[in-house]
C-alpha cells in the first residue's frame, strides 16, 4: 500500500516556491529517501562543452558545481495509481545546474536506475540519460551503504556509506545548500537539440549535513569529466515526496 502523502496537501504549500506552480494537472508521483548529495566545484570552462548550448550554466561564487546523488525511491507511479509494479528501486544521479526563463533547474549527464521498466520509460519518454544497473542498498540505523555497478554503456561504478551528523534545517535563500538543492525542475533536450523543461514540485529540502566514506566513484569520469582533488561538500536528505509533470515547451 502506498505511503504517499494526499496530493492537495502538497500542492498546498508554495510559499518556498521560486516560480508558481504549474497550470496542467501533475502526472507522477515519486518519494525519495536516504539521499546523499556529493558535489564538488568546477571551472565553468570545464562543465560548457558537456552542457547544451540552449541551457545556460548556473554559477555560486563563479563555479558551477557537479553532484553525485544516491538513494532510493519508493511510490513510483502515475496519477490515479497508488505505484507501479517493480516502483520501489535505487536510482543515483550525476548532475550540474542550469538555468533558461529566469528557471534555476537541474542537467543530468546521467540517471542509474536498478528498474529496466524505469531506464526504458524515461529514456523514450524524458529523452533522459538512464541506465540499468547492478545496485544495492542497505539502511542502518543511522548508515547507508550504498553500491551501484554500470556495466553497459560508459562503465561506472559508485561504492559509499554514508549518514547524516547534522541536525535538520531547510537552506535559506543566498546560501550555496539552497542554490544546491532547492531546483524544481530539470532540463533535457530533444533529439534535435531543443530545450525541454519538466517541473516538480516538494516541500522544502530537509537538509543535514552529512560524513561519507567514498570507496569508488568513476561516475563522474564516465561522464568525460574529472573530479577535483578536494572532498566533496556533503549533505543527507532522509526522504522526499515529489510529483512531477510532462516535459513541456521553454519560452
């Protein structure tokens, strides 16, 4: 049975919203749990060649960022449907930050997913960077240990344990933890190289700041693109309901 909170009751608070919702019904719904968000600073020069051209690049302090985001989702579905068989699977994210109408969003240079239903779906219908991969994820009392292994395509690999140290607080506008997390859309592009915007919509990040014992990570490497040297700015985020819409045109 889904743990999915009532629809009206998200859709009811919008005061943290930088831009007003959406005027077409929501499509899907999806919660998000135990995530890490890992990310690292980058010249712009390094990140403007992997990025579309459409899609201007979001920068904090004049360097755009990069992030390695796993978890787990749950309540995987579309509306009028309480989840999807095989709707509980993990899903880890290599993404930057982007910006097109004055809409701070999200670009990813790829999506790991453990469903080959959710891989298939989002590329044809997102026209998103999915793969299937081997992942596993145990949740401790206070630890995650989380390991995912791509074998097809570009083969990457991510190995952590992670947990939150941290009591929680909601990012306050200004600061790089809101310019990181808060993002209620993200940014693809079609075939022939046309922007496209898909809109969620959540409640405020619950953030904490987080440890993390990193044994492998060539996600980012797989994506052409190499780490800096320096540890990586760490947050925990304990769970997310989300509904998203359709891809819809950019003005």
């Amino acid at each position: 049975m889904s743990d999915f909170p009532n629809s009206d009751d998200l859709l009811a608070h919008t005061a943290h919203r930088p831009w007003p919702l959406p005027d077409r019904p929501w499509l899907m719904t999806q919660t998000w749990h135990d995530l890490l968000f890992a990310h690292w600073p980058l010249h712009p020069e390094a990140l403007r060649s992997r990025v579309p051209a459409s899609l201007t690049l979001d920068v904090f302090d004049g360097r755009t960022w990069i992030g390695v985001i796993p978890f787990h989702m749950t309540n995987v579905g579309p509306r009028g449907a309480s989840s999807l068989v095989g709707s509980a699977f993990p899903e880890l994210n290599v993404r930057t930050y982007v910006t097109l109408d004055d809409k701070p969003g999200v670009y990813f240079f790829s999506l790991d997913a453990a469903s080959t239903l959710a891989v298939i779906g989002a590329r044809t219908a997102f026209h998103l960077p999915y793969y299937r991969a081997e992942m596993a994820v145990h949740i401790g009392t206070r630890q995650v240990t989380y390991r995912s292994v791509r074998r097809s395509a570009a083969p990457a690999q991510f190995a952590a344990t992670y947990e939150p140290v941290g009591p929680v607080a909601h990012p306050r506008p200004g600061t790089l933890e809101y310019f990181l997390t808060e993002r209620y859309c993200l940014y693809t592009t079609t075939r022939s190289g046309e922007p496209r915007r898909l809109e969620i919509h959540h409640p405020q990040w619950p953030l904490q700041t987080a440890s993390a014992q990193i044994a492998v990570n060539t996600m980012v490497t797989a994506a052409g693109m190499t780490l800096p040297a320096s540890a990586p700015l760490l947050h925990f985020a304990k769970r997310m309901d989300v509904l998203t819409w359709g891809l819809s045109r950019t003005s």
